[in-house]
C-alpha cells in the first residue's frame, strides 16, 4: 500500500515538474539558515545595553490618568470623590474614612506608612479594620500611586 501510494506520487511528479520545483522551494526554505523568528527581532534587543545616565529614572509612584481612575473606582465610596472623608458608605462606618486632604494628619505618616496601610489593610497597621486591605487587587506601582496621589490631595508631605 505505501510502496502504491509513493509511486503513484512520484507520477504524480512526473506530470507536473513545476510542483517538484515548487516542494524543493518550501523544503529548502524550511531548512535555511535563516531562522524566521530571528528575524522579528524587536528592535530594541539590537540598542546596546548602555546605562542613559541622562535619561530620568522612572518614578514608579507617579500620578497618573489611571491612578486618579483607580481612586475614584475603589476609594471614593469611603473617602469621598475628593477624599474629604465623605463618601457615601462614609455614615455607615463606625470609624470616619480617613480625610486625605487632611494635611495636619497625613504629615504625621511617611509614605511607608502609608503604602502599608493600603496594601495590609487598617487593622495590619493598627487602624480600623473597615479600611480594606488592596494588596491582592493593585501592584505595588499602582499602590504607590495612590499613595503619591494622596500626597497630592493633602498637598503635604511627610515631616
Ligand atoms: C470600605 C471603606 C473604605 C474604602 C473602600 C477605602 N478605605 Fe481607606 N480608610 C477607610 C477607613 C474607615 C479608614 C480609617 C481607618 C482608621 O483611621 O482607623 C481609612 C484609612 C485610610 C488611610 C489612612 C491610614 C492611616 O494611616 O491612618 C489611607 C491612606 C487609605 N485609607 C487609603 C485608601 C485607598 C487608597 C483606598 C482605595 C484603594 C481606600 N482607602 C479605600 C475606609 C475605606
């Protein structure tokens, strides 16, 4: 059967020489030197490795679009749309959001803190417990932000 089958493909051959031609072409090109996944090779791969001393160093905690979207998305039911402390969830908590334009307060707490206190969650860092713990929802760069963010909102820094 397969001694039939392979004859009948070199007939086949015979008949159409330009199909030979046309296998010889795709073999070949299967086993050339040139690998076809080399040669999509992003361009960056071929800059050289060199430090930019020049280039600013990206500054993971910076406020952006995305940042003020991730607020007002997962923090302004608590802490209010321009983070007084009044949301509307506000009246049902039993310790008052946090006010993040609350300078007086916030200059008390470094960043560090901060960031803990939403990736950990209030009561991980001594709060209450109705502050949610974010860690399993955003990066550690979107947490970051949000902390950069209220930094913005107080417009203060830690002392
Ligand atoms: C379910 C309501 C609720 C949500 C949602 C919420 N918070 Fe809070 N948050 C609180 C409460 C309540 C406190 C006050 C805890 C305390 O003072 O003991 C607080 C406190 C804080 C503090 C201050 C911690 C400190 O050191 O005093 C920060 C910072 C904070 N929240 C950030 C956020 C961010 C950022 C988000 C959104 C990603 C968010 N919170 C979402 C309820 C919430």
């Amino acid at each position: 059967m397969i001694l039939n089958k392979k004859t009948k493909f070199l007939k086949t051959l015979e008949f159409f020489p330009e199909l030979s031609l046309f296998l010889a072409l795709i073999i070949l090109s299967g086993c050339g030197s040139e690998n076809p996944t080399q040669q999509v090779k992003p361009p960056a791969e071929a800059v050289p490795v060199v430090p930019d001393r020049s280039a600013p160093v990206v500054n993971v905690s910076q406020v952006t679009e995305e940042t003020r979207q991730t607020y007002q998305w997962y923090c302004t039911q608590c802490h209010g749309e321009k983070g007084h402390g009044n949301g509307v969830n506000a009246p049902h908590l039993v310790v008052p959001p946090r006010d993040h334009t609350k300078a007086s307060y916030l200059e008390t707490r470094s960043d560090e803190q901060l960031f803990e206190a939403i990736k950990l969650g209030g009561l991980a860092v001594g709060r209450a417990p109705c502050m949610p713990a974010w860690g399993n929802t955003f990066e550690d760069k979107t947490i970051h932000s949000l902390v950069s963010y209220i930094r913005e909102l107080c417009d203060c820094e830690a002392l």
